[in-house]
C-alpha cells in the first residue's frame, strides 16, 4: 500500500487496469465447471460474466480464470449446454 | 471496418474494463460497462459519477478502467465530461489534437435521476457531442438500497420499508428515458443487458450520431432486489419480455419499437423472483400489483401509438 506521499498529484492512476492485482476470486462460495463435451461455444458465459473471468482463445471459450470468478452463477444459469445439458455447473467451493 | 456483432469477433476484442473490480458477485453493471465497451470502435474517453461503479472500479490505486476515465462528484458527471468534450474541440481546433475520441458517462440512477440531473439536463441543452449512459438498478445501492426516483412503485427499500405503515414506495417510477426525449435530443434509447445486441446496435448508432445522446440501461442488483445471485440476465429478460422495460429508441422525435415480446407477460412474472416486492404478493396489497400492471400497460400502449404514428409519418415522407 502506498502512503499518501507516493500517490500520484491529483490521484491519477497511470497504470491501466491495474485493478487485477486484487485477486476477487477469493470472495468465491460457489465454483463454476466446465464440462467441455456440452459447450456449443455460443460465448454467453464470457459475455454476460460480470467479472471478466471467462478465458476465451481465438473466439472459443477454454475455461476460467479462478483469481477473478466471484462465483455468481450467472454463466451457469444462461449456459444453454447440449441437449438440456449444462456445459457450467456450480459446485460449492471446497468440495 | 467495425468489428461485426458476432460474439466470437467481439471476444477477439480486448474487453476495456479490467477484472478485479470489487462490484459484487453477479451485479449488472459490469456487464453493462462490457458490452458498451465492446460496442464502441473508436478510442473513448468516459466519466463517472459517484456509485456502485465508481467506487468499486476505482479504490486507492486500483482502477479497472484500460480507458482514460475519471471520477466526478454525484451530481456533475455529465458537465464534467462537458468540459472534457470542450477541451477536446478546442485542442483539435488549434490543432493539437488528432483522431476522432468519444465521450460516454457511464452514472448510476441516482446520479442521473435525481442528483446529476441537473448537470445532465444542462449539458444535453447545451448539445455536447457525447453519449450519456445511465444504467439503472432502481435505487442508491452503494449507501445500502434507499430509494431514488428510478425505484418502482411498491418497492422494498431502506427508507421505503414495506410493512404496517406503507406497503414499500408509494411513488411510482420517474421515466427518464421519456423526459430526456422530451428534451429533443437527436438520439435516446433504453436498453437491456439480455438483449445484447440491441443494445449494442443502439451504442452503435448513438456513436454515428453528433451531438447529445442518452441511452438509459436496465442493470440488475441482485443485493437490492433481493433476488438470487445468479439471476442478473434472467430478470432484465424477464424485464422486457413483460414491457416493464420495453426497448425503444427516439430519433429526432420519432418513437421506435425495437423488441416487441411475442406473447406479453405479466408483470407479476417480473416481481415475483424478487424479495423487494415479496410483500405485494400478501392479502390487502393486490391494489398495488394491479397500479404496477396498470401503469406499464398503459406505457406500452402509448409507445405501441407513437411507434406506429412514427411509421405513418415515415411512409409519407417517402409517398
């Protein structure tokens, strides 16, 4: 943590995006899984996912960033998986 | 060229709000920030005022911004992006300056019902080219869900509490998006996160137009709502699809529907997940269910007829 003497003059903050050195995956209860073999890779996950913790390489989703994941759910809750089968499952944390 | 609104194009685009932000676990407005983000092409300068956003986005050194971005007081983010707007035209004029560079606000309801309007309504009237973005979670959930004039009627908050007194908010919900209209701006629209890419054409278009522009976006709170965790896009579909949020747009006065939901539900289907109107469902409150139904039934029908006088109007104009 800085002291008030480091800080930059008017608060500025240079570093873009530096909030990803706070890790607020911690905050987790519920953990998300993903089951590859029901993924269509319509990508809903990575864009309703509040916490930009969705992987994504070359347009395909490929797992989650666990520092990041808060565990809301919202991704399993819109997964539309295969044939009713979700490709995102909750799982309480720690099991 | 734009990139095309594919999902797996847009995921090839860096997403400009960084992870690590401390809004909690399934709140909308990150997801609204996303996909605004995503939306726009060009280099984009924003604004926020005091809320949820900007004080979890932004703590000691940490920011999650990738844009350059600055905080405001509550009540003036859209005259301080006014200034920034002005700096901008006056540098390029000089020639200091190159490139075309957007401005965006992106403020909470309280920031832009009630205590930043004040500055909003100056800087529309003024015809900044910027885009005012306000995402709408119904009431000021930073400081502990009190009531603001963007909460429903009947709502549940903190300094509307629902028991033997009042049965929650006894005021009906300001429509903002309507007043900003009124205000003849080139461009308004409202908007929803379910539906993704109507709201992202809708950013998209409100770049391509100069001068003042609003878009008002629903953005569920699950910890204000009292609703579940994971339920942020379920509700704001449920939102729409029950015309409590319908998606429209306002180009220089002309009303357009841009969703119309096959089969309407009602708009108990809406209120029920959510614990803040648990208590309208309790015998003696029916009166109120039916004031909510009322009121958006109403709403619905006055857009449905500007809508379609809007159409009329353009088949003339074409006749």
């Amino acid at each position: 943590m800085k002291s008030w003497k480091e800080l930059e003059p008017g608060c500025v903050i240079l570093e873009p995006g530096s909030s990803e050195k706070f890790k607020a995956g911690g905050w987790r209860a519920f953990r998300p899984q993903w089951i590859e073999e029901h993924c269509i890779q319509c990508l809903f996950c990575w864009l309703y996912c509040p916490d930009m913790a969705v992987l994504v390489q070359d347009g395909k989703m490929v797992g989650f960033d666990y520092d990041f994941c808060k565990g809301c759910g919202v991704c399993a809750l819109e997964c539309p998986g295969k044939k009713v089968q979700k490709a995102i499952v909750m799982q309480p944390e720690g099991k | 060229m734009a990139t095309p609104l594919k999902l797996k194009e847009l995921s090839k685009k860096e997403v400009l709000f960084n992870h690590g932000h401390r809004l909690c676990a399934g709140c909308g407005a990150p997801i609204v920030v996303k996909m605004v983000l995503l939306a726009i092409e060009q280099p984009v300068v924003a604004v926020s005022s005091t809320g949820c956003l900007e004080v979890s986005s932004c703590i000691s050194t940490f920011t999650s911004w990738k844009i350059p971005w600055m905080h405001s007081a509550f009540e003036n983010a859209a005259a301080t992006l006014s200034g920034l707007e002005t700096a901008y035209r006056a540098l390029r004029k000089r020639g200091q300056l190159e490139g075309d560079i957007k401005f965006v606000t992106f403020c909470g309801d309280g920031g832009t019902y009630d205590i930043g309007f004040q500055s909003l309504s100056g800087a529309m009237e003024r015809g900044h080219d910027m885009l005012y973005i306000c995402y709408d979670n119904g009431a000021y959930m930073n400081t502990g869900i009190q009531r603001s004039s963007a909460t429903p009627l009947g709502a549940n908050t903190t300094t509307s509490p629902a028991g033997k007194v009042i049965p929650g908010k006894l005021q009906p919900r300001k429509d903002l998006t309507r007043i900003m209209a009124a205000h003849g701006l080139p461009y308004v629209a409202q908007a929803s996160p379910s539906h993704w890419m109507d709201l992202m054409k809708k950013v998209r278009k409100a770049m391509e137009i100069k001068g003042p522009k609003f878009m008002n976006i629903l953005s569920p709170c699950n910890r204000g709502w009292r609703s579940r965790l994971d339920d942020a896009i379920m509700l704001s579909r449920l939102a729409v699809q029950t015309c409590y949020w319908p998606l429209y747009e306002v180009e220089d006065g002309k009303v357009r529907l841009t969703f119309k939901p096959k089969e309407k539900k009602p708009v108990t289907e809406f209120l029920k997940p959510q614990g803040r109107f648990k208590h309208l469902f309790a015998p003696g409150n029916e009166g109120l269910l039916e004031a909510l139904q009322r009121r958006v039934d109403e709403e619905w029908q006055r857009l449905l007829e500007e809508s379609a006088r809007a159409q009329e109007v353009k088949e003339e104009e074409h006749a």
